[in-house]
C-alpha cells in the first residue's frame, strides 16, 4: 500500500500588519488585554483589491512545489479548505486550479473551519493510500477580516482572527518511508452556535437583505469561555488518540503543531502533555488565528526555522467551530 508523505510546504501572508495599538482606536480594548487573553500582539488583514484567498493560496502553493521540487502540472487533485472563499459558490479549489492552469483535475472544497486542514489532509491521505492519485495539492486559507464585528461588541473575536494562506503537497511513496501514520476527526453539532456566521444562509427568504443586515447576523460570533472550555478537552483526547494508535506517547512527539486558536490554549496543551518548548511550534502572537490556515502556515514557517527534520514525529492538532476536533501523527 502507498502512503502519503508531506514533501512540501508554503504559506503567503497579507502584507498589512494589524496591531493591537491600531484595534484600540477601533474598538474599546488595549494591548495588554488582548495579549493576557489571546497571546497575539498583531495580526495580518488582506489589502483589498490586493488580496483574495485564490491570489494568497497561489502564492503558498507556488512555494510548497518549489520546495517539494515539483510543478503545477504534477499535481492530480486539490483539496482546498476554507469557510470564507471568495464565490458564495463555486467553491475556491477550482479557483486556485485556474489560476494554476492545472486544468482537468478534480478539486474538493472542505468547510470544516478551525480543524478543516486536518480534515483535508486525512481526505488526501485516503486517496493515496487506494492508490487513486500521487501528488495532492492540499490548502488551508482564510480572509477573516471582512467577517468581523469591529465595534464593542464583536471585540473578543475581532482581535484574534486574521488572513492567510498555507499549502502542503502530499505525494505517495512506500510504506517504508516517512508519511502519515494515522489520522483522527471528530465533531458535536450540538455546539454549532458557539462559534459560527449565521448569514448569508440559503433558508432565509431573502439570503441578504438590509434588514437582516441591521441584526448584525452576517458577523462572526464566538462564546469564547465555552470554546476554552472544550478546546483544552478536546485537544488532549485527540492527541492522545493519535498517540495511542501508534504506540506512542506524548514524549515521543518531535514537534506538536496546534491550530492557532489561542496562545492560552496551546501553553495548556503544552503544560498537560508535558512537552518542552522546543517541542510545540506557535506564531499566533505575530500571525493571529487564521482558522484553516493557522496549520500550513505554522508547518511552513516551522521549515523554514529548520524545527522540522527528517524522521520526526510530528503531531497536527485542531480544534473549533462546529464543534469539530482532529489529529494527524505523521512522520516528517
């Protein structure tokens, strides 16, 4: 049986830094609030008429191939997650094939937010392991900015989330070198509102009317205090269920690479499964919480600080709306 190896990253980040000084002239906070409760001191937001996500996840996926020593024409499919593209419909994989000329091939949009990545990556890791395709173009990307509420009221979710883009190339070889060992996803509907959009939806009437405009449903809204709550119980459990089906244990792990929620969850995680700094990789504190992104992105930039070697265990974990949690142990 084939396996699936990450032979590639890349990340683009929007080049308009938002900092935590700039937030408090739009909305009641400061910086020592914000970096007590989230870790993050700035933030990228698109330049529009600049960026979109196909033009942010082309750039990272330039970069994954060139590292991964292949080009777009290698590529068989493309497994794009984001819950923020730039078409209500269709969705931004056969965007992103577009503007690549990867003309043909299928392309698969993921909506699974904060753990979408994950998800795309374990939809990507099935298609190889059958032997269906070689080479999986796999996209996290987000343009959160223009969805939040930045006033008083949307401010505990308006300073965390940001923009951005990251890609993996996953490309098939045996089972005797290193690629994804196992992964695990998991969800609960029952806490869908606790962090969600509600508008644009397609039961309404009118899907976007300025009355409902006037409620403010078109924001992102987030009960944070519940999505702590599960997040530093989900996160362990599915960390341990990756490490448990492999015979592991969390010493094991060379580097865990969480979903960039936020700062205090991640040193939580960190604290209960007792890993060392050096063995968990955070950029939330100059990056923000880029929901799908938040995984390729760190990865990249975790290459590019050489934290990331041949043969070592690494560990991908996220948490989020939906609820939905998930986990990938791989071998770099």
């Amino acid at each position: 049986m084939k396996r699936a190896r990450i032979s590639g990253v890349g990340h683009y980040l929007p080049e308009r830094v938002i900092t935590n000084e700039y937030l408090s002239t739009l909305m009641n906070t400061n910086n020592e609030w914000i970096v007590e409760r989230t870790g993050i001191e700035s933030r990228r937001w698109f330049t529009p008429g600049k960026d979109t996500v196909t033009s942010m996840s082309v750039e990272a996926t330039k970069m994954a191939l060139e590292r991964a020593g292949l080009g777009p024409k290698d590529i068989d499919f493309i497994v794009f997650a984001t819950i923020t593209p730039d078409y209500f419909l269709p969705g931004n994989g056969v965007l992103l094939q577009r503007e690549l000329g990867m003309e043909g091939i299928g392309a698969l949009d993921i909506r699974n937010a904060c753990s979408g990545f994950i998800y795309a990556i374990s939809v990507a890791d099935q298609f190889i392991r059958t032997g269906m395709y070689k080479n999986i173009l796999v996209v996290g990307a987000e343009i959160q900015s223009s969805a939040l509420d930045k006033s008083d009221e949307g401010r505990s979710s308006a300073v965390i989330f940001a923009d951005g883009a990251g890609a993996a190339i996953l490309t098939a070889v045996e089972d005797d070198q290193p690629h994804i060992l196992s992964t695990h996803l998991h969800a609960d509907g029952n806490f869908a509102e606790e962090l969600y959009c509600k508008d644009p939806g397609s039961s309404r009437e009118d899907r976007l009317s300025a009355a409902l405009l006037e409620t403010g449903s078109h924001f992102l809204r987030m009960n944070g205090n519940a999505v702590f709550k599960h997040a530093v119980v989900r996160f362990q459990e599915v960390i341990l269920e990756a490490l448990q089906a492999n015979s592991m244990q969390p010493a094991d792990i060379d580097l865990l690479v969480p979903h960039q929620a936020n700062l205090r969850i991640s040193n939580y995680i960190q604290q209960k499964m007792g890993l060392p700094d050096e063995k968990v990789f955070n950029n939330i504190m100059y990056v923000g919480n880029t929901t799908a992104g938040t995984i390729p992105i760190a990865l990249s930039e975790a290459w590019e600080q050489g934290r990331l070697k041949e043969g070592d265990l690494v560990c991908l974990a996220a948490f989020g709306s939906g609820f939905a949690w998930a986990s990938a142990l791989l071998r770099w």
